[in-house]
C-alpha cells in the first residue's frame, strides 16, 4: 500500500512539474534586449490595425498576423508592428513578451 501512495505522489509531482514548466514566463535579457531595440530600428516594418483586439504582454498575436524573424544571434524571437508598437513575440506559442514604444 505504502507503494501506491508513493507511486501517486510521484506521479503528481510529475503533472504539477509539467503545469509549472508550461506557465513559465519568458524572460529577454538585457543583452537581447539591446539587440531587439537595435534592430527593429534598422528594419521597421508597416504597422498594421487590428480592431477591436487589445495586447499586452502574454497575449497571443493571432494566426492572422505576419511575425518577423529578428536575424540576430542568440534572439530566438519574431516581431510586429501593430497600432505604432512594436510587439516582440515567442514565436512557439505566439504570445507578446515585449512591447517596444
């Protein structure tokens, strides 16, 4: 019986890991940061609109929306222009981690 329950607990600290590992938030260095900065500046794109659609940090861009590869080392990022800000976005799950003024 002691197995089980050890087996059990096991197994839901395995799930409560993998629930905490996908909550995870993503975090830009400094380093990466300048980087970014310096090269949305260099390459601006066209803003687009989106009615109705408000983002902010952790909100996804939809489908709809063109990402951009940000072509720096160690920037494993894609960008937007969308009302005038730039939106820096995780491109596996699409959400915005940064937003550029």
């Amino acid at each position: 019986m002691k197995t089980h329950i050890s087996g059990a607990a096991a197994a839901l600290l395995l799930l409560a890991g993998v629930s905490v590992a996908a909550a995870e938030t993503v975090i830009i260095q400094p380093e990466q940061r300048t980087v970014i900065r310096e090269y949305v500046q260099k390459k601006p794109l066209a803003s687009i609109d989106l009615p109705g659609v408000e983002l902010n940090i952790g909100t996804p861009i939809p489908d709809t929306v063109e990402l951009h590869t940000i072509e720096a080392p160690d920037v494993p990022y894609q960008y937007t222009v969308i009302s005038g800000r730039t939106y820096v976005v995780d491109p596996q799950t699409r959400e915005v981690i940064d937003i550029i003024e």
